[in-house]
C-alpha cells in the first residue's frame, strides 16, 4: 500500500520549478504533452469535468477560494485546485472546505505513478515535472468524487502551464504585473499574451483590474477566439462601504443584479476588486444552469477563509501576515498599512525569493517601517540575508536587523513594535507559511 509518506517522497523526487531558479519557459520544460499523455492513459478525466479558469499575477488564489465559497454557499460540491501550499500539500485539493485525506491522495498518486512507470513518451522515459503530477492528482480525485464544478488556479504563465488542458466555462485573468519575468517576459504585454494562453473558444472570460496596456491584448485575445469577455470596473463595479484590518462592507452592481450589502473577512482594496471578479463570474455560470441566488452569494463571500492574506495573527503588537511577492502586491500591503494604521509604528519582516523583484517590494514597504527585520525562510530559491540587506538597506529609514532563525525574527519584532505597534511579515508566499505554522494559526479544514 502506498502511503501518504511515500505519495509526497515521490512527488519531491520530480522536478519542482516551484524551487528551481533560473528556469527557462520553452515547450522543452513547459509543455502540456506530458500531461496530456498521463491524463489521456487515465481515460480524461479533466474533459469530463465543469471547470473555471482562473490566471493572473495577483489575486487568483484569493478569486478562487471566493468563487468555491459562493458555489459552496449555494448547495454545489465544488473542486478547488490552488498553488503552491502554506503548510500542508493538501491544502492545494480541497472539496468544499475539506482538503483531500491522506489516503486519497496516497491512492491517485499512486494510480498516476504506475501510469507514469509503464509510459515512454518519444522513445523516452514520460519524466513529467512536480506541477504535472500535482495537476494529475487533482483531476483524477475531483471526477472520482464527482463534483459539480472545479475552480481550477493557474500555476505559472496560462499557455503552457499544466492547467490549460481543461475546456472551462469560464475564463478569468486576475490583475497582471511583474513576476516571473525570467519566464514570462520583462514587459506586461509579453506576461499578458502569456496569461491569455487560458482564453478559448466556447467559453467566456471575466478580466478583473489591468494596466492600461494589457486590457487591448487581452481583449484582442477575446475576439481573436470568439469569447464575450466582461470587465470588472466597467461592466460589473462595486463601491466601498466600510473598511477595518479584519473585514469590509461593500455592494455590488452586477452583470444581471445588484447587492446591496455585501460583509468580505478579507482586507484590502486588491479583495474587492477580487470579490467583485468572483461574483461576475458566478454570475455568468447562471446561464450554464447553475442556480446561484443572491443569499448564496453574500453567504459565500462572508464566510470565504483564504489564509495568509492581511492575516491578523495576534492583536498586541497587531502582527499580520502577508504573501505580498511582487511589487504591485506589496504596494497593497503598504496601501492598507496607511489606511488602516495611520502613525503608528511599523515592524517589517521580510524574506524574498532570488527570483522576486526584491527592489519593488523593498520600495513599496522599507519606508512606513520604523524598523525593518530581515529572516530567510526554507527554501533553495530564498535570497541570503546579506542579499536582502544589501539590497533593501537605501529605501530603510534605519539599518536593517538581520536574523536567521524566523522564530526568533518574529519574537524581535514584536519586542521592538512593542503593545500599540504594528509588526507586518510579508516577501513571500513561503515565509507567510511558516509564520502561520510557527504561531499554529489555523488553516482551513
């Protein structure tokens, strides 16, 4: 019997670009023949199931676990497929608010395995990455449980990722910015048509907020394949009612209707226009035969939980998390610390990967900082700290601290914030998770 142990030594044992620096995006490494070709010895699983799309730089996580939220909310089994992970690898499968047990994946990782052993794919070896796997599992599970939906989240890019082998109802490009440059092209427009790889004929696509250069290509995209697209802050447009760190009160002006009162346990602007992008997009699922009612949907979104976020983790010092890791992302960090915490005394932690652009994010938030704490989390991407130092030290306001150990890092920090000071740890998706496992913060299940 395979077990869950030996499910995960598998899947580390793969290529993992997920911690590998310096990838190039060619149809060498990223391609969707692998893929295609364990899915098609698994009879096509993901062809059978009803899915959404979701691409972006910023908010598709957060635009996901909104959506799964609402179609929960309205009586659906809904499939949910994210990346990367917090603390668990479950956490990427979940149904509902359930992440998929360990015998499960154990099970379908297993299945895909001995499909992956007796495959050759050319005359060679299949040799499929870490992503395509993961990629595997999900579909498999989700039409063996049979679901009446699944939110599907890009991993990397949209054209090649492993995802794009799915035939969705619905498209959605979240915000685009810059990352992943190295693969994806150094200027919005190169990540845009990148991103536009998800958009295909018999769907309809959602595009939620964009610089003014993307929206021309996305929407050449659009027309090229004969899709209907809609745009948040045109088509369907939302206004602010109340904002604190811990929630917010907004309404919706829909597609087809309007909500008057809408209660979002996310903070930050950045979930607005991602709670706005969800509902377009349930919204069109309508007329696909889904019955979703306006309770379901406010029910939905005040009961979303999506870890990591402007996470309050403690109230004395407020000491919040955050994945901010990329400029654009940590620029909604630094919006919401001054809104919301106008004069008060800010602790920085930070960690960041070699691939981020640690300059933007340094320039966004060293200087709302009275004191800046850098830490280097898990991970053989993570930038040293003499790295970040170096690199972070013009836009501090006093010499940044340096301290290895994350645990220790936090602890200083809230030492220095003291009780009516604030501590924010943000750079990275990854340090966000070891915060929230060190602290023992609950993650959804």
């Amino acid at each position: 019997m395979f077990s869950y142990r030996e499910a995960l030594n598998y899947l580390n044992s793969l290529i993992n670009y997920e911690k590998k620096v310096d990838v190039a995006y060619n149809r060498r490494l990223f391609n969707l023949e692998r893929i295609r070709v364990i899915l098609e010895r698994l009879n096509n699983p993901h062809l059978f199931l009803k899915t959404i799309h979701i691409a972006g730089t910023k908010g598709k996580g957060s635009t996901a676990a909104i959506i799964a939220s609402i179609l929960d909310a309205a009586g659906y089994k809904v499939g949910l497929y994210t990346s990367p992970h917090l603390i668990s690898p479950r956490e990427r499968i979940r149904i509902g608010t359930q992440f998929i047990k360990e015998d499960e994946f154990a099970f379908h990782l297993a299945r895909i395995k001995q499909v992956v052993e007796n495959t050759r794919y050319e005359g060679e070896p299949l040799s499929p990455t870490f992503f395509e796997i993961y990629t595997s599992v999900a579909f498999t599970y989700f039409y063996q449980k049979k679901v009446d939906i699944a939110v599907i989240e890009v991993g990397l890019g949209g054209r090649l990722d492993a995802t794009n082998v799915i035939k969705p109802l619905i498209g959605i490009i979240t915000p685009i910015s810059f990352d992943h440059t190295e693969q994806l092209g150094s200027s919005l427009t190169s990540i845009a048509k990148e991103k536009a790889g998800i958009i295909k004929p018999g769907s309809k696509i959602v595009i939620s907020r964009q610089e003014k250069e993307v929206i021309p290509i996305l929407q050449d995209v659009c027309k090229r394949q004969g899709v209907k697209f809609y745009q948040v802050g045109k088509d369907i447009k939302f206004s602010l009612i109340e904002a604190t760190p811990q929630y917010q009160k907004f309404k919706v002006d829909g597609l087809f209707k309007e909500y008057p009162s809408l209660f979002l346990p996310l903070a930050g602007e950045h979930q607005l226009w991602n709670a706005t992008t969800a509902i377009a997009a349930v919204e069109i699922l309508q007329e696909h035969g889904f019955k979703i009612f306006p309770h379901s949907i406010q029910q939905g979104i005040r009961k979303v939980r999506w870890p990591g976020r402007l996470q309050i983790i403690s109230s004395r010092p407020v000491t919040l998390v955050d994945c901010a890791h990329n400029g654009a992302s940590a620029r909604s960090v630094a919006k919401f610390l001054k809104q919301l915490y106008p004069g008060r005394n800010i602790v920085l932690v930070m960690a960041v990967l070699k691939s981020k652009d640690i300059n933007a994010i340094a320039e966004a938030l060293c200087p709302l900082a009275g004191q800046v704490i850098v830490t280097q989390i898990n991970n053989p991407r993570a930038l040293s700290l003499d790295e970040i130092y170096t690199k972070i030290k013009r836009y501090c306001k006093s010499e940044p601290l340096k301290e290895k150990n994350i645990r220790q890092a936090l602890e200083k920090a809230r030492y220095i914030a003291r009780k009516d000071g604030v501590v924010c740890i943000t750079g990275s998706v990854y340090l966000a998770g070891e915060i929230l496992n060190i602290t023992g913060s609950k993650i959804i299940n």
